[in-house]
C-alpha cells in the first residue's frame, strides 16, 4: 500500500527574505518555486542543492527543511530526512503536514520494526489531531496500523480517509484489500466496485472482484472479471495466475497450464506460477517436469516450510529419496514443531531403509501432534515391519479411532490381520467384513447393470488390475503365466494403478493386448473406464495391499470378479465372485469363511517364474563348514515369538549351528543390534547370526549357496521366497498352517514332489529340522534334484497352468451366462471338494 503525499505544500508562505543562487537573487518563493520543480522533475540532487542555498540564507524556513527531508528520505538518508523534519516541526509547531511527513519516514525506515512503526503511528495522530480531516495523515496512518497487524483500527482510518475525500479511488482500493484479508467478502467487494467506478482502468480492482466472486462460487462472473481485467492489463499477472486457479480447478489443465505459462514469460520469478504448474504436471502425470517446476518454486521461495515439503513428497515419489530428506529438514529448520514434516521426514528415511529413524521420527511426530493421524499409520507400518505385529495393530487401531473414514489405514489393519497368531479365520473373515460394511455396502445402490452380452462361448476380455506390474512377488507368479496365455480366445487388459515403472514392467505390459495407466484415475473413473472396456471378468492381484483399487472393484464394474495373487486371505468383498485358490491353501471345510467363492486349480495356486540368469546349485554348504546353517529371506514382519521360539529350539539342539536371516530392514544397523538382543533373550549369541540386508536380486540368490536349510514362517509364511529357495536347490521347512497365507509353502512343496517337508505342528518343526540336519550327505543329495523337481513340476509348467486358469475364467463367464439367460452345452462347476 503506497504513502499517500501532496505534490506540493499547503502551507501559507509568509517569507519574503531574498536568497542568492550563482549570480541570481530570487525572492524565497522564487526560489522555493524552482526548487519544488526541479524535485518533481526527479532532479533530486539540484533541488538538494538549491533547498541547501535557501536554508544558508533563509534557516528558519520550515518548508525549505520539509522537502529538504523528503529528498533526503527518497536517497535513502534516513537520519538526515527525520533531522529536517524534526527542524520544520521545532520551527511550525501547528503544522499538521510537518507530522504526516515525518510519520512517512517512520515507516520507510521501519520495515518490520515495530518501534519505528509506532513512532510514525505517533506522527500520523498528532497530524489528525491538528487537522481532524486530514486526507492523507488519515490514509497513512491506516497503513502503518496494516503493517503493526492493527488491521481494525486500520479499517477505521482508511474509512475516515474516504469520509473525507469519497473520490479517492487508491483508498477504496486499499480499503478493499484489507476487507478481503480480513474475510469481509461483501464488504471488500462493495470497495472494488467503487474504485472501478472511479477509475474503470483499474485492472487490478477487477481482478480482485473475480477472486472474490470465485470464492463465492460464482463462476462464470469470476471469469468475466478476470477476463476484464486482462483486457485493462495484458500483463496483470495476478489476473492470468487466478484464471490459471480457476482453469485449474474446472480440471482444465491445458488452458490452466498456458495461463501459467503466460505469467512466466511476463514475470519468471513468480513463484507461485512456478508451483502451481508443478502441481499440474503432477496431475498430468509428468512428474519431472513436476520436479523441475517445484524446484525452480523452492529456488524462488526458499523459506516456505509449506512448498519445501511438497518438494520433499515429489522427491520421495520419485524415489530421490536424498534430496527429500535434505528438503524435510530445511522445512523443519523453518517450522520444527510442524508434526507433518517429521512424519513425513519418516517416510523418507524409511524408504532409505533407515527404520529406526523413521520410528524415531514418527513418535516425535505424535508428541507434537497426538491426532496426526498419518504418524500413527506409518508408525504400525514400521512396526509391522520390523515383526511387532501386535503393536501394529494398537497404531492401526488408534489412526482408525481419528478416521473411521481412511480406506488406506483400514487396509493396512486388515492386512495386519494375517501377521497376528491369534486372529483364526472367523477374526479374519469379521475384520475383512468390517471393511466391506463400511466402504463397499454404501456403494450398492449406485451400482450400474453389466451391458456384456451373455454369449458362453465368445472371446472373453479378462482384466488385471495391480500396483505391482514391476519387479515384485506378484510379478514373479506373473510373468510365466501371461506369457503363455491364449489371445485367440481371450482379450487381455492389464490396468496399471502405479506411477512408476521398470524393465518388469515394459516385459509385462509387452504380454498383453491392451495396458491403461490407471493411478491417477479416480475410482468412479476407473469402474467407467473398464465398463467401456466391456470387461468380461476383472481380476484383482492387490487385495489390501498397497496400491490396491478395491472400490473400483465393489463398484462391480465388470460381470464376473476374481480374486488371485498379491493377497492370500478374504478381501471381504461381496462383488467379488471367485477367490482362485487350490485344495492345500483353502481345503472345503473352509469355505464359510472367505466371501468369495473359492475356486481350485488343479495344482497349485501359484505358478513361478525362475530368473532369466544362470546361477548354479552349490554343493550343500554343510559339507564345507562343518555345521548346518538355517535360512530365512521373509520379511521380518513375519518373525513373531512362536517363530523366534521354534527357530531358537533348533539351534539349541544342534550347538554348532547358524542362523542366515536376509530381508530390507536388515540393512539398518539399529534394527539388526536390536534383532541380535532379542534373540539374545532366547540364549542364542550373535556369533551364531547373520543378519544381511537386501542386495540385487542376482546377489540374493547367491546367498543360498551358504544355507543347507531355509525355514519358512507362519502364520504368514513365505511364496515367492519358497520358490527361490528351491530354485537354488534349497530344501524348505514349512508348518502347515492355519490360513492361506500359511499354506503358500505346502502348496508349493506338494505340488513339486517333497511333502515330507512340511510339518503337522511346532514340535514336529523342529523334531523334523534336527533330523534333515543329522544327514548332510541326504541333504546334498536331495539338493542336487531340487531345482529338477521344480523346474518339471506344475509348478513352474506355465502353459499347462494358463489353459487351467483359462478354463476356470471360462467356467466362471459360464455360470454368469447362465444366470443371466444363456445356458451353456456343460453344467458349471461340480462340487470341487
């Protein structure tokens, strides 16, 4: 807001002294006149000059010291300025401009400091007082009460400042801004129609009456004054921003980006634009370019704690994981008890593999802010990683208490479920059904019919849906299986809910006839788009894991919806018609407890793909060392007491022998020494330990050669570990156990010919892993057949497992068919027990 000062004096000159310029005598109006014209000209320094010849010769001119401390003012000689004015009012005590002058250099010398604001507040009300109906002492004295946060008292005087000038368009105008600040819409809105009124080329005040008619959801006015004020000013960048806003928010991206745009090349150091584009790109998907508009936003704005943590969740997206860390802290240098920075600082380190930072991080949060709910989310994630399930579960619990409504952390305690060793099916099956009652029942109503014609026989379109199309668990039961799918008679789709690929991803998609990037879509976007699809039957690979779409999926966008891969439990869902299954994971007494219907492949559930490179069988290890060493890949989310105490029994029973655990979190130092104490609790020493965090995938494998037994867990047991283990020639102990998820290990153990590897019960776990390590030469031998078995086994048969799946989606469309006025030459399904 500009001080507002005369152009010239109002003061009565009463002098008639003679003042002495070079070789002319000029009377002191004369050369009073001269001097006021040359400061209006901008000739500061000879208007200086010549005030300086009248004060030598005329001292006691109170005007001449007024403009001498004006120049002065606007050269930046703040001392000289307040001294001249100080000398004007010592000699015209009563003259109320004398004040509201000095007042002016109060506040261009004070900035941010409240002292020197105060004392130019004193100036201004002394001005008033001398002279009540002071335009410009009123209009300057509201500014600096704006500048002090005086913001009331400020109103009171810009509104006097019109009370006596109406025709004052600036006042009306700053008036207008201040109203607006303060939330006083109606008001604000009255001040900026006055000032256009006054002065229709305001481009300015019609820029603010769009925004204020945007915030009012007046659309179409707010663009009309947007567009108004463009066409007063062109280069008004705060009209192209707000109609940038206002694009941007009708989810027109194009015109909202070339607003942008448009304001960048006028004014590239407009941060805002720079941000706002970001944001755009993000939407669209392009996210370096996002990156590279966020990081020019933070260049310009360095001290914005807000922007420098979207620039850290940017970074972390694109898994720039150091540069994000970097941005968390320097927002938190600016803003150290913003709890959502140190959770979000968290993420970053737990991505990193820095769990124990990460948990440090997140209960800072939660001490700063015990509603944050995205901190007691993340903290059960952490925890359920580093296998304390149980305490998981209370953070899953306490988030869920904050936000009933979170689909995500509703996920994340439903899948927590399988970890927990006393959840039985029926706790399962009623964790997952309150899932379904809370997101998928209130979308019933609003279903749309399936249009797909019911021909039984007809090529199917059979849809994927998954987050995990990269280098994952899902895509190693994947790959083998597209691969050898039948595309004469069957359409596949693959849809994509993920943002970022790698070469997994481009081979996969490679196998299919169409792929939609899907992450950015909205649930109703997605169930719309698969419907135009005409989808016959839509698979889930997701579950409640991350990245999963499971409300597309109770929108019932398809005829018939299955269930496989990614998730070994219930979803819960009721749209969902088939859990693909076979008779090791949900034997048929056990149907009643999952809301799909189950359907049994021949063989096992799971088909692998062994990696493209060549890495031999060792020799068993044991032959070599001396000892036996037991190993285990899972997560050590899976490692919970009843696992700890059956690993521990064998050990004590076999004194020499070691233990080799390989998985993420182990790559933090804090997370192994704690891991080598908790073993410690059970009598086992760290020299009988090897902890390794995880390496390239090649390098893993390797591992295997030093291991004569792997162990898998329970009750959430290993699938794709399982299958790399006898890969490398490694036999498997596994329990069998009491849900799906702890069934994966004996499906694929059965089915490649070793059921005398898995074991009733726990005592039998560790009777049966001392009596495999009694024989070193049987061990070896058997590792010799391993990878034969496998390799020959259903399990790894990926055409034979195609035509299998292929006439289980082609039984499901059948029975839709029949049920909805087609019948079919062969009844659907016998009793599969």
């Amino acid at each position: 807001m500009p001080p507002f000062s005369a152009s010239a004096p109002v003061m009565t000159r009463t002098h008639t002294p003679q003042v002495r310029v070079g070789e002319v005598d000029l009377t002191l109006d004369q050369a009073l006149d001269w001097a006021q014209a040359l400061q209006c000209e901008g000739k500061l320094t000879e208007a200086a000059a010549l005030y300086q010849h009248i004060l030598q010769a005329v001292p006691q001119c109170a005007v001449a010291w007024d403009w001498f401390g004006m120049i002065a003012c606007r050269r930046g000689e703040s001392e000289t300025a307040v001294a001249c004015l100080e000398r004007a009012i010592a000699l015209e005590p009563e003259e109320a401009l004398h004040y509201d002058r000095l007042g002016l250099i109060f506040s261009v010398m004070g900035g941010q400091d409240s002292r020197l604001l105060e004392r130019a507040v004193a100036c201004h009300q002394q001005a008033i007082r001398l002279q009540p109906d002071f335009i410009d002492a009123h209009y300057n004295l509201a500014g600096v009460l704006r500048a002090l946060n005086r913001l009331e008292a400020a109103v009171v005087h810009y509104r006097e400042t019109l009370r006596c000038s109406p025709g004052f368009a600036t006042a009306h105008y700053e008036l207008g801004n201040l109203l607006w600040s303060l939330g006083r819409l109606a008001e604000a809105e009255d001040c900026y129609r006055q000032t256009l009124a006054l002065e229709p080329t305001h481009a300015d005040a019609a820029n603010h009456l769009g925004a204020i008619a945007w915030a009012q959801h007046r659309v179409e006015e707010a663009f009309s004054w947007y567009g108004m004020a463009l066409a007063l000013r062109p280069d008004c960048t705060e009209a192209r921003y707000n109609l940038g806003i206002a694009w941007a928010e009708q989810a027109n991206d194009i015109a909202a980006a070339e607003c942008f745009q448009q304001v960048l090349e006028v004014d590239p150091l407009f941060a805002p634009a720079h941000y706002q584009m970001s944001r755009l790109q993000h939407r669209r998907g392009q996210l370096q370019e996002a990156l590279d508009s966020h990081q020019q936003a933070v260049a310009l704005r360095p001290t914005d704690a807000q922007w420098l943590n979207e620039y850290g969740l940017l970074l972390s997206e694109l898994d720039r994981l150091d540069p994000a860390v970097t941005a968390y802290r320097q927002a938190l240098a600016l803003q150290p008890a913003a709890a959502g920075l140190h959770s979000n600082l968290g993420m970053a380190l737990e991505k990193q593999g820095q769990f124990s930072a990460a948990m440090a991080c997140y209960r800072q949060a939660l001490t700063l802010d015990a509603g944050l709910v995205a901190a007691h989310s993340n903290l059960g994630m952490v925890l359920a990683k580093l296998g304390r399930a149980d305490e998981a579960d209370v953070c899953f619990r306490q988030a869920l208490d904050l936000q009933p409504d979170s689909v995500n952390i509703y996920n994340n305690w439903v899948f927590n479920a399988s970890y927990l060793p006393d959840q039985d099916l029926a706790h399962i099956l009623a964790r997952h059904q309150a899932f379904t009652e809370r997101f998928e029942t209130p979308l019933a109503a609003n279903r749309q019919p399936c249009a797909n014609s019911p021909d039984p026989q007809r090529r199917l379109r059979i849809g994927y849906v998954s987050a995990d199309f990269r280098h994952h668990a899902v895509s190693q039961f994947l790959e083998s299986v597209l691969s050898a799918q039948d595309h004469q008679n069957f359409e596949w789709f693959a849809y994509l809910n993920q943002q970022q690929g790698d070469s997994q991803t481009r081979r996969l998609l490679s196998l299919f006839d169409h792929w939609r990037t899907v992450w950015a879509s909205s649930d109703e976007q997605l169930a719309a788009l698969i419907r135009d699809d005409a989808i016959d039957i839509l698979v889930d690979l997701s579950g409640h894991t991350q990245g999963n779409r499971l409300l597309v999926f109770a929108r019932k966008p398809a005829p018939v919806q299955v269930a496989w891969l990614g998730y070994f439990a219930t979803t819960g869902l009721t749209t969902l018609d088939y859990i693909l299954a076979d008779r090791w994971v949900i034997p048929p007494e056990e149907d009643a407890f999952y809301t799909e219907r189950s359907y049994r492949l021949p063989d096992s559930c799971l088909c692998f793909t062994p990696p493209e490179f060549d890495l031999p069988v060792a020799p068993t290890p044991a032959q070599r060392q001396g000892f036996i060493t037991f190993g285990s890949f899972n997560n050590l989310a899976k490692l919970n007491d009843a696992v700890m105490a059956c690993w521990t029994a064998i050990l004590h029973a076999l004194p020499g022998s070691r233990l080799l655990l390989k998985t993420a979190v182990l790559g933090d130092a804090e997370v192994r020494a704690a891991l080598v104490e908790r073993f410690a609790r059970y009598g086992i020493g760290a020299e009988r330990l090897c902890l390794e965090g995880v390496e390239t995938i090649r390098a893993a494998l390797a591992r295997y050669h030093e291991i004569d037994i792997a162990l898998d867990s329970f009750p959430y047991g290993g699938g794709a570990t399982t299958a790399q283990a006898l890969w490398m020639g490694v036999p498997v102990l596994t329990l069998h156990g009491d849900r799906f998820i702890g069934r994966l290990g004996e499906s694929l153990l059965r089915t490649v010919g070793l059921p005398e590897w898995v074991v009733k019960d726990r005592d039998d776990y560790v009777a049966k892993a001392v009596a495999f390590a009694a024989d070193v030469a049987a061990l070896d031998t058997l590792r010799q057949t391993v990878r034969a078995r496998l390799l020959t086994s259903p399990v790894c048969n990926a055409p034979n497992f195609a035509r299998g799946l292929e006439a289980a989606y082609r039984q499901m469309w059948e029975a839709w068919c029949a049920e909805n006025g087609q019948s079919s030459t062969e009844s659907f399904l016998e009793d599969q027990s």
